[in-house]
C-alpha cells in the first residue's frame, strides 16, 4: 500500500472517528435527562399492622351498659375529625410502610398509609411539644422551603402544626421530586397506639381541601409517573395470620381479586369535601336485612380507620338486629356476644359487599366472655366510614385521574395462596400478576418523541459538513 492511500485510509479512519464522535457528543447534548430515571411502572410498598389489643380492663363487663369502657375508647376507639383537612385519628391502628425522604442523604420513616387524609406528614427535628421524642425526626437537608404552613388538628385533642417544605419523596421505588411536606416543629401528637416507631402518616387523598397544600397523588398526577393514575389497595383478609398487605402504585395485582372490578365514581353529594373517598352506597345491610332507615349516602374508604364509623341513629338500628347486643351509655359503643352470624353488608351499583361477624367485632378483653363491636356511632357527625374491617374484605383501585376520580372493588380472592404473607417478608409475594397498560408510558413517549428529532434535516447537514471540512 503507498504511502498516500495510507494517509488517505488514516485520515478516513479519523473522520468516522471524528463523525461518530460528533454523533455521540450530539446524542448526550439532546437527549433529555428523564431518560436517566426509572422507567414509569408499578411500584409497590409493604405494609403491615400492630395486632389490636383490648385487654386494659381489670374486670370482666358483666354489665354492659354502665361498664366504664373508657380504656378501651381512649386507646383504640375515637371519632373521626373534620377540620381544615380530614385525617386520621391518632388513637386508631392504622397500616404503616417505610418511606424515603431528602436524598443528602435519604432518611427513612415507617408512616401510616392514610387514604382519609392528604398531606405527607412527618416530624421535624425541630419538634417541640409532647410526644416529639417518641418519633424519628426528619431533618431537612435536601428541602426547599415554601411560604406556607399547616396546621391539623384529630379528634381526640392532639395536634401538630409546622412550615410545608418541599423535598425528594420514594416510596417504593417511586421517586417523587419536589414534594410538599408537612414538617411538624409543634406538636401535641401521639401517635404511639398505631405502633412503636410511626414518626407519621402519608395522606392519598388526589387533592387537598387547604389553599396551597399539594398531596403527593397531585404531584404524581402533574408530573406523569405513573402509567395510570391508580394506587390498588390490598391488606390482609384475617388480622389472626400475617396483618399485612401491599399499596401498589400505579398498577393492579389481578391475583388479589376474584371477578370484575366494580367501579363507582367519587361521590358528588353536598358536604363532601373535594378530594375526599367518598363513594355513595346503595344500601346498607345487617345479614340479608336492608338497614331500616337508611338512604343512599356517601362512605369514605379510609385505610386510616381500624372500624366501621356510622351515625348514632344507623349503628342503632343495625344492632337492634343482632341478639343480645346492648349499648354502653358510658362509652358510646356496643357490646355484644362474641359469637354470632349476623353480616354487615353495604352494596355499590348494587353489588353486595359483606364483612363476616367475627371481623367486626373484637375481645374487650380483662376476662371479659363479651366483645365490642368495630360498627360504631360517631356521636354528633353523620358521616359512614369504611375503615379497615370492610376494607380487608375488598380489593380496592383508587383511579386518581383528574375529573374522572373513582373507586373500583372486587371480592379479595381468599383461595390465592399468597394471600396474608405481605408485609412480614419484606418482599412481594412471588407470582403476582399485575395488570400492565396496554399504552406506553408518559416517559417512554416522550423519549421517541425526542429520539426521532436527534437527526432533524440541519443536524445531519452540520455533521455531514464538519466531516467534508475535515476531510478536505
């Protein structure tokens, strides 16, 4: 080979070289950062629940209705509130799961999921007040601040109140950037009954009835992270094996249920408040028997509620039915025989949902031979709440998609083996099956969209005329 077609093949080697070298350089200038991140998908967080425990009593409830059940009430059993945001109330159990907030470094917390509230709530280093050393502190390293703060308030009398920062949130696996959270830096809040370790709660309600707060559903929405708008709730059928379950984020595990999933839109009913799980029920049931009195209302399917929250004049006429129940003055609740066969039942677009007696009723514990009962009177509120006695009966999506919010509900599927084992194992049960959307996702879309622009008409013009420039 002479020596001018070997500088000639050089200097073509150096220009393919060169060429690829403007391509890749070109690549990397114009294609966007999102690509870096995760893949939009299904993310999914265990949870698990302390077992409830009602034996506070020193002596057994021969007498019902004047027994001092107050004990009991204070620890477990409290109304829910209705103030500037509705919340869960500190005095009942809820599901907790670990959650990830800052990234210099990520703090973990263990939180209560809360489908009855809507702010990330979590307490600051700052705290001061009762209760503040209990919890783990969240220190903001990583946050922004806003100029806004919140102030909450439960129904029991404790309260928190502090500034809303902003600040990376994960849960299981899916990264939230810039969200809002309430940094508690005052605070009468105790919320040792729902566990040792709970430093807080994550509201998923899809938006907030307060000006200026965004729950982390809204900020999901906004930002596209998720195939579909949905967060499926499953929790454990019987609190006598494993009391776990999972929230899945953006997907729907189609093991967990049995039939088609019965869709009912968010209720529209004067008084609800926006954002708020409200879906109107047709009827409601004590075995076979229609409640009598009871008219199409709105419930709100609350994962922060350990009972079933009704009116006064509801739980009685419902209790009327079950043989040898009786109501305790005192304490505002029912007692009851601890066997029975009685269902409660409450039906959407007339499909039937029931929650067996020995779900709805637990020991009152102090060698007691008679239990409480979950279905509860609310006092002065009218409002139904279907906390986690109905909700461990139910898988349940929550379609958070704007204008269109509503609730799906299937019959959990009991025979699935893997049934009960969530929450304790720290990993999903192996075999779920989640449904995927059949479109791309939000991230992939926006990646073609940018791919086919990297080699636009003037792009591959430039490239071509750097290389004839080199090569001339």
């Amino acid at each position: 080979m002479t020596e001018a077609r070997v500088t000639k093949c050089r200097s073509l080697g150096l220009g393919l070289t060169l060429l690829a070298t403007l391509i890749l350089n070109t690549l990397i200038a114009t294609t966007p950062s999102f690509i870096t991140s995760t893949h939009a998908g299904s993310f999914e967080i265990l949870v698990s629940k302390p077992t409830i425990e009602l034996d506070f009593i020193s002596f057994p409830l021969d007498t019902p209705t004047k027994a001092p059940l107050s004990k009991i009430r204070h620890k477990l059993i409290s109304s829910k509130y209705v103030g500037n945001s509705v919340v869960t109330n500190a005095k009942n159990l809820g599901y907790s799961g670990t959650i990830f907030l800052g990234n210099n470094p990520p703090q973990s917390f263990e939180v209560v999921f809360d489908t009855g509230s809507d702010m990330i709530v979590i307490t600051s280093d700052e705290c001061q007040g009762a209760h503040c050393d209990e919890m783990a502190h969240y220190t903001c390293t990583s946050c922004t601040k806003t100029p806004y703060s919140y102030n909450i308030s439960y129904g029991d009398g404790t309260w928190g109140s502090g500034p809303i920062v902003a600040d990376t949130v994960s849960i299981g696996g899916l990264i939230i950037r810039g969200q809002q959270i309430l940094d508690i830096t005052q605070s009468g809040l105790d919320l040792s009954s729902y566990g040792p370790g709970i430093s807080g709660l994550v509201g998923l309600m899809p938006n907030s009835p307060v000006l200026n707060a965004v729950p982390p559903l809204a900020t999901i929405s906004k930002d596209n992270l998720l195939d579909m708008n949905v967060f499926s709730v499953y929790l454990a059928p019987s609190l006598k094996q494993n009391q776990g379950g999972s929230f899945l984020f953006g997907g729907i595990d189609s093991t967990k249920f049995v039939g088609p999933l019965n869709y009912a839109p968010v209720s529209t009913a004067s008084g609800i408040r926006e954002g708020m799980w409200y879906v109107d029920a047709d009827n409601a049931y004590a075995g076979d028997t229609p409640v009598k009195g009871y008219t199409k209302s709105p419930w709100l399917f609350d994962t922060g509620t350990s009972f079933i929250a009704v009116p006064t004049s509801f739980a009685a006429a419902f209790h009327a039915s079950i043989p040898g129940s009786a109501y305790s003055t005192t304490d505002g609740i029912y007692i009851l025989p601890c066997q029975g066969t009685k269902s409660f039942g409450v039906s959407f677009n007339g499909i039937k949902y029931e929650v067996p007696y020995s779900d709805y009723v637990t020991a009152a514990g102090g060698g007691s031979s008679l239990c409480v009962s979950l279905v509860m009177p609310l006092g002065n509120y009218e409002m139904y709440i279907l906390g986690d006695p109905f909700l461990r009966q139910v898988y349940t999506v929550y379609d958070f998609t704007p204008g269109a919010s509503r609730i799906g509900i299937a019959q959990v599927n009991v025979k699935n083996a893997s049934l009960g084992n969530e929450g304790l194992s720290g990993e999903p049960v192996p075999g779920g099956a989640v449904i995927t959307p059949k479109k791309p996702s939000s991230g992939w879309r926006r990646y073609r969209a940018a791919s086919t622009r990297l080699f636009s008409p003037v792009m591959v013009s430039t490239v071509v005329a750097l290389y004839v420039a080199f090569l001339g």
